[in-house]
C-alpha cells in the first residue's frame, strides 16, 4: 500500500476515540507522526481521563508507527500553543492540524441554558480556530524565511451545521460557523502554502449512539462506523491534495460528497417602500432552490405545513 503522509507530522485534537482516533490511526499507517490530543472528557465535555489517547499512541507504536500523547485543552488559548509546540518540539516540524474534538449539550431554544451554549461553542469554534491560529503563525514564519509550506489544516462541520437539525441550534452554529471559518482561513493562507478545508461526519460514535433510531442490522451499524471518515481526511492530509483548498466534503458510510456553500439566488432591483416587497419576495421563493434536509437533497427540509 502506497503511504500518502510519509514523514508529515500531525495533531488530530479529539482523537481518543471515535472518529479521531481513526483520524489517527488512518494518518499512521499512511507514515504520518501523530500527536494525539484527548481531554478524555465525556460527551457533555465533563470530566477528564488521557489514558484514551494513550491508548492510541500505543495502537500506532505497536504497528510500528511514532506518535505522543497529549491532554490540552484546545479550547483555552494556552493549552492550544502548547499543543502545537507539543507536535513541533517532538518531531521536528507540523504539516497537518485536524481539528476534531467537539461535545454535545442539545437542547431545544426554548429551554438551552446559557452554559450550554457557551460549553458547545468554545469547544467547537475556539477549539478550532486557537490550534489553527497557533499553527497558522507557525507556518507563515516558515515561509517568510524562505522555506516551504505544504501544510493542512482539516476541521470539521456537520450536516447539522450546514443543513440544519432540530434540538442543536448551539452545536449547528459551531458547525456553521467552522465552516466559514475554514473559507475564509483558505483565502488568507493560501499565501503560505496552507490549504484549509473541512469534513461534515455522519458516523455512530459516543457522541451519536442516543441520536436517532440504532441501527438494527450488523448492515447499517457497518455503514455507520467511524472508519468511513478517515480516507478522506487521511487524502487531504497528504501532498496529494495540494490542489483542494476552501472545501467542505460530506462524509460517511453511505455518502461522499462535496457540499456546495451559499449561493446568490434569484434578484429583483433594490426596493425603498416594504409595502411593495410582498409579491416581489413571493415571486424570488418561487424561483429559488428550497434548502436542503440533513440528507443534503433540494426541497427535504421540513417545512412547516399549513
């Protein structure tokens, strides 16, 4: 087997289990060194227990592969430095930052706390952008001093983020919002030789298992496994990929897919009296696309019936 990561060096935050831990699995075998960044938190984001994430350094260590443990915290600004320098200072050098750790506090509008909010967007958004920004400053000096950069970062969004889903308006916007984030990172690190795009998941993991229906045949738990997601982030990880850049692919047992972003639909000239807009706006709905269900498909989202 060909080895698409030889000798690149990456951090996959959230990486104990799940599907970061076959991130990490994935970029091993493919000859990457790992840093494999777990809180070891549950699903809430309570708690704390590294011993996940040493679980894996001894998986890849044992199929003969580098890699070392880490227990930042990729949400707090310190605890991201350190993790970058972590990767940096063990192994010499950093091409690929996978940003993957997340938690779940679902809870219809009318009833979420504002802790709730607040624990799901620090750990999604912040968690991604406070390791980006640390390596982003990483490789822009690199190449201001003449070297070159072919570096990745890899984050990840949701179907619920960027289709939407009842009960996770806090962990909907985190998604949303990183996958913004990924385009506009694209455009100001391109310069520097770094490519940033993300992976919208859908696999049964800790984080999903009370999600919906469990699925009923050894079948559709198969289709559903983690592992569907990590042949793609494993590509994007390696040079092969320099080319793709600004992207978000949906992944998953079933589907791979490249998600297409906002796009400006039907126009009308601009309009000053609002007394008018009634049949202007009924006539662009009519001609515009209908937005997309979790299933990613024109026209599924549930629209309320009369």
């Amino acid at each position: 087997m060909a080895r698409l990561c030889e000798g690149r060096v990456a951090v996959v935050t959230g990486s104990g289990r799940g599907i970061g831990r076959e991130h990490a699995l994935s970029l091993a075998r493919h000859g990457a060194h790992v840093v494999v960044n777990d809180v070891g938190a549950a699903v809430d984001g309570k708690g704390g227990d590294t011993s996940p994430a040493q679980q894996v350094v001894d998986e890849i260590e044992a199929m003969g592969g580098k890699a070392i443990a880490n227990g930042d915290d990729i949400s707090s600004w310190e605890g991201a430095e350190r993790l970058i320098n972590t990767a940096i200072e063990t192994f010499g050098d950093l091409h690929v930052v996978v940003n993957n750790a997340g938690i779940l506090r679902d809870r219809m509008l009318v009833n979420m706390s504002e802790e709730e909010w607040d624990a799901v967007i620090r750990v999604h958004l912040k968690g991604t952008f406070a390791p980006s920004r640390f390596a982003a400053a990483y490789w822009k000096e690199r190449s201001k001093a003449g070297h070159e950069v072919d570096a990745r970062i890899i984050n990840t969004s949701s179907v619920s983020g960027i289709y939407g889903n009842v009960g996770q308006t806090n962990y909907g916007a985190a998604k949303a919002g990183i996958a913004a984030f990924t385009t506009i990172a694209a455009l100001e690190l391109g310069r520097y030789g770094v490519t940033v795009n993300a992976v919208a998941p859908v696999a049964l993991t800790r984080m999903t298992e009370g999600l919906g229906p469990a699925p009923e045949t050894e079948e559709e738990r198969e289709s559903r496994s983690p592992k569907w997601i990590a042949p793609i982030v494993t590509w994007l990880a390696s040079t092969e990929s320099k080319g793709v850049t600004a992207r978000v692919f949906e992944a998953s047992g079933q589907v791979l897919a490249v998600a297409e972003g906002w796009h400006r639909g039907p126009m009308h000239d601009p309009v000053e009296d609002p007394t008018r807009l009634g049949p202007i706006v009924e006539e662009m709905l009519g001609k515009a696309r209908k937005n997309a269900g979790m299933d990613g498909r024109d026209g599924s989202w549930p629209w309320p019936k009369d």
